[in-house]
C-alpha cells in the first residue's frame, strides 16, 4: 500500500516560501512524475515526502496515516538519489543488505532478496565489489536493488538518470518502468526532463515555482495543456505561440501549434516563411522557419525526409483541430 | 587521466625529487653518522663521511649520564595524552562545522587558524605565570594541557576537511533506508571518517612529539620530555657533537619508526582536500 496524499503542505527556507499550499494525492501503485523547470521546487516536494526535510505547515499523509512528524526511517519509503549514495566502505552485497539490516530480517530472507534483486538487476557478478569499482549504470542499479530489497510502501526518486549518458538513460528509463509495472508500487520520480516525464509517468505533476501548473496523465497534458507554461514544457521540439493579428482570428490571445501539428507544402498553403535550419533525423524532417510574420521562429517538424533547403520559401498549414487557444492571461480557452 | 611526458622531462623531474628528497634527508643522515663517530671525528675539518672508526660509545655515555626511558615515557604520554584529548573537542567541534554550518562557521575557522600566527613566545609569560600560579609547572597537566591548545587548530581543520567530503546524500540515504541516530553513527559515519581520523592523529602525535619551545621552557625534570633530553647536551659542558648526536637519534628514532609503518594515512592526511 503507499497511497501518499499532501493537504495543504508548504516549505519555507528562512523568509523565502519556496513552497506555496500545495494539494496532492498520489494514489497507490501510480507512477507519478514531478516535472518542472530547475529550481521549481520538485525535489524539496520529494524531500518533504521523505521526510528529509521538514513541513513549514500541512500535512503529509502515508496510507491515511499523518506522517508529517515522522522521521524519514519510520515512513516505510525508499529512496533513490541522483549521486546513487551508496555507501562507498560497503560491498555491492552490503549495500543492498543495509536496510534490511536496519529492519532486523533474517539472515537467510536477506540472502534471498538480495540474490533476487542481484538476478533482476544484472548485479549477481558484482555483489562483492566496492561501488567504486563499478559504472555509473551498475551504481544506480546497486542504488535500486538497495530501494527494492526493504519492500516499501514508495519509492522516491531523485533526478536519478541525470548522471547517466544519454544512451544508458534510455536503457534504465525501460528498466525503471519494467520495475514499476512487475512491483505495482508507488513510485514518484522527480526530473526536469519532459520526455522521461511523459514516457514514464501515469500521472504528471508539472511545477513552477513551488505552484502545481497541472496534473495528468502525459495525453492530457500534451492534448490539453491547461496554459501556456505547461504548453509549452510538455512536448519537444517546444510548441510554437503566435500572437497578435493571427490569434485573434481564432478568438484568443495567443494560440500555439505543435510543431508536428503543420503541414508543409512547396506550393501552397495558409502561412508562408523561409527556411533556416534544417535538421535532418531520418525519421523526421524539424525545419526551423523565419519571416513568416507570426513569430521570430516557427518550428515544423515533417515525417520521414523532405527535401527542402536552407533558404527555400515554403508553405505551412496548421492543422485547424490542433490549434491551441490562451487568453491574456495564458489560460487555455476552450 | 595519463599525459604524454617525455623520457627526458622525466629523468629532469627524477633528479629533481632525488635531490630534494636527499637534501630533506641529509640532516638526518648526517645527524645519525656522528651519533657514532668519536667527539674528534664528528668536528674534523674536513669532515669525515662514511670512513671513520665506528664506535657505539656514545650511545654507552648518553645511556649512562641520564635516564633515556624516563623522557622517552614523558614523551609518549605528553604527544599521545594531548592527541586524545585534542581529538575529543575537535571531533565534535568539527562535526558540527561540516554538517551543520552556521553563518559564521567559516569566520569561525579562520579566526582559530589566525591564533597559529601569534609567535608563541607572545603568551609565554601567561602561561608560565598560570602555571605558577596553579602549581602545576612541569607537570603533565600543564603540559598536555598546553600542547592541546597549541594543535588544536590544526586538530578541527584537519578534521574539518576530512568530514566536509562525507556526501550528506549518504547520511540521507542511511536515514531512508531506516537507520537510527546510533546505527547511522555506528556503521555508515564512523567507517567514512575513521581514516580522516586516523591520518589527523598520527600527524598531531609527530607535532606534539617534536614541539620543543613549550615543552622546554615548561618542564624541567619531572616531565620533561625527549626534547629536554636532547637539549641536555647541546651546551653545559661546551659542545659535544658525537653525544648530541646520538641523544637526537634516540629521540626521534621511535617517531621515525611509527612515521614509516603509517605513511599511507599520514600522505592522506596531508594531501587530503588538496587532490580530488
């Protein structure tokens, strides 16, 4: 069980509130990611569920029960964190066996687990190394197996793939989610990375400053960002805003089109602009659009490979059902 | 990471570290061939190397005019006394510099290093006066007392370092994985910051072992340590090189042999914070 649920909980550092009333439950067994701009406040909020650092006001609930006044051991959650900290005097083995030390299991359910975990993991080889003689992947794999072995409520992590090469992030973001979907246990995961957040998460809690913009599956929040901060951090490349003359012919303030939401066409269509980068993937085509008399730049990204060069005058349509609508004050218009 | 260093800058830097290497250790050297030379060899002109008559009775003199096992005693309690205690404020002091900093931790710190730079000889006077005073002149009181406070300093900014490098991440993981205050002391601070310990000890004991304007104007016989042994022959009967000689190689003899067996944690200890 690990239904975690916040009522009205704040944090302050000295004068400055860097967490403003804040409402939030996490029901059991979800995926939630925390996702927002550095310094927005995500990882205080996961530290405020740990216990790592205390509530200014509110309360925290683990289960129903307050937990607010808990110290971090007794909250029954486990924690993953960005610089792995595994104890570097310790073997793999006794990393891993740490909390289930901690929580007096016997010897040989200890032995099994960690077996278990070392089997799940790719660890099985290493259990008797120090973590500095291990990658960074085998760490945060040790880091994870030490999560799994104590049988939490939830886990909690902390920005843990931003230390990996991007090739390794993919292949631990998969192995993360396997977890998630095998142990049916809550997990939050806090990242300033939108594609981590929208490939991994049930539900997506976007940050700024300290304020919960949305919350939401990751299609709700692609399909209907509730205003243009979230609009524009969910999705990449980043949406295109237009404001002005063009905006106000569809009713709004500003109005944002996704770039793989445009069609493009050499002869013809509803705005026109020149082509600046072109970005060639093999599978998709962004070209970067100047002069068009909406925007400084407005993004496209085309299917497969178009042929269209530096300096070509190409034709964009939007496409009319995908047309995002804000009013001045950046909430979406329905 | 590696560099690409030509054969010959290397043989410059290898001649270069043998010869600094040998000029720190010539002292030594020299100090321990005279201690067996005879009084005439050790001020011939000039002076004789390797080929003399090699005698031991020096050593004989040395043992027989004073009691070399009384200072030797002195001296262990004196650097070893005042490293324990020494320890025992700094640990905590420094504990809580590293882990719990206030505003004016770093003010702190400088300010107890910046009492190194007042000449010792400034509160000479004090403290003699103190000691009078309180009756405790060339005591071990007085002196562990005094030797305490002259490496304290030293003491928590050593340590001070040492527990800064202890990654609070890891204490917060010790937290979440369900340690309490004792367990997370006992099995994850503890094995972190014994070798920061251990290398901050050794070096205070070879400071307090060698400290000698404290320890000779403090004591007298009492608790006088090696320090007061080997000023003993440097002039009441003139100079007698050869005796000199060998009462120093006495007295720095045992320091020497514990600085070899913990050389690894002594260069930790003071390299520590300089190479990451």
């Amino acid at each position: 069980m690990g239904q975690i649920t916040l009522e009205k909980v704040t944090k302050s550092f000295s004068d400055v509130q860097v967490i403003p009333p804040l409402d939030l439950t996490i029901e059991d067994g979800e995926f939630a990611v925390f996702v927002g701009p550095s310094g927005c406040g995500k990882s205080t909020l996961l530290r405020l569920i740990a216990g790592l650092e205390d509530t200014s006001s509110g309360h925290i609930r683990i289960d129903g029960k307050d937990a607010t006044d808990l110290p971090p051991a007794k909250r029954g959650l486990a924690m993953v964190f960005q610089s792995y900290a595994l104890y570097p005097h310790m073997s793999v083995r006794k990393n891993i066996a740490f909390p289930m030390k901690m929580a007096g299991i016997a010897q040989d359910e200890q032995e099994r687990r960690i077996q278990q975990a070392a089997a799940a993991l790719n660890l099985t080889d290493y259990l008797d190394r120090r973590p500095g003689q291990l990658s960074g992947g085998q760490r945060q794999r040790v880091a994870i197996g030490r999560a799994i072995v104590r049988e939490p409520d939830a886990f909690l992590f902390d920005e843990p793939l931003s230390n990996l090469d991007a090739a390794l992030r993919v292949g631990m973001r998969l192995e993360i989610s396997e977890l998630h979907s095998r142990l049916k246990t809550t997990m939050i995961y806090v990242t300033h990375d939108q594609v981590e957040a929208m490939t991994m998460a049930d539900k997506i809690v976007v940050l700024r400053a300290g304020h919960i913009e949305q919350v939401g599956s990751p299609l709700d929040l692609y399909r209907t960002p509730r205003n243009l901060f979230v609009a524009g951090f969910i999705g990449s490349p980043k949406m295109n805003f237009i404001e002005g003359e063009m905006a106000g012919r569809h009713g709004a303030h500003t109005i944002g089109v996704r770039p793989e939401h445009i069609d493009v066409a050499e002869g013809k269509g509803e705005w026109s602009g020149v082509v600046g980068v072109a970005e060639h993937l093999g599978s998709d085509t962004f070209f970067h659009i100047h002069q068009t008399g909406l925007a400084e730049t407005i993004t496209v990204r085309a299917p497969g490979e178009v042929s269209f060069r530096h300096g070509d005058t190409i034709h964009l349509t939007p496409r009319p059902d995908q047309i995002h609508r804000f009013d001045d004050k950046g909430l979406r218009l329905e | 990471m590696a560099r690409a260093v030509s054969t010959r800058k290397r043989a410059i830097y290898t001649v270069i570290a043998w010869t600094i290497g040998l000029l720190i250790f010539f002292p030594i050297l020299w100090i321990f061939l005279t201690s067996f030379k005879t009084e005439a060899d050790a001020i011939a002109d000039p002076p004789l190397f390797f080929f003399f008559d090699w005698t031991t009775e020096n050593y004989g003199i040395v043992q027989e005019r004073s009691n070399y096992l009384r200072f030797l005693y002195n001296s262990i309690i004196i650097s070893v006394g005042s490293t324990i205690l020494g320890l025992l404020i700094a640990v905590p002091a420094a504990w809580s510099m590293a882990f719990v900093p206030g505003k004016r931790t770093k003010d702190i710190l400088l300010w107890m290093l910046s009492t190194k730079m007042l000449p010792a000889v400034g509160v000479l006077y004090p403290i003699v006066l103190i000691a009078r005073s309180l009756n405790i002149y060339d005591t071990y009181v007085l002196l562990i007392g005094v030797l305490t406070l002259i490496n304290l300093p030293i003491i928590v900014w050593m340590l001070y370092t040492y527990f800064k490098e202890i990654p609070v991440d890891i204490l917060e993981a010790a937290r979440m994985d369900g340690a309490s205050l004792r367990n997370e002391i006992l099995y994850v601070l503890t094995p972190m910051a014994l070798p920061g310990i251990a290398s901050t000890m050794l070096l205070n004991i070879i400071l307090a072992w060698n400290e000698a304007f404290w320890t000779l104007t403090l004591t007298t016989v009492d608790a006088a340590p090696l320090t007061a042994f080997i000023a003993s022959y440097s002039s009441p009967e003139g100079l007698f090189y050869a005796k000199l000689s060998a009462a120093s190689t006495m007295a720095i003899a045992p320091i020497l042999v514990m600085g070899w067996f913990s050389q690894k944690q002594l260069v930790r200890g003071l390299t520590f914070g300089a190479v990451k």
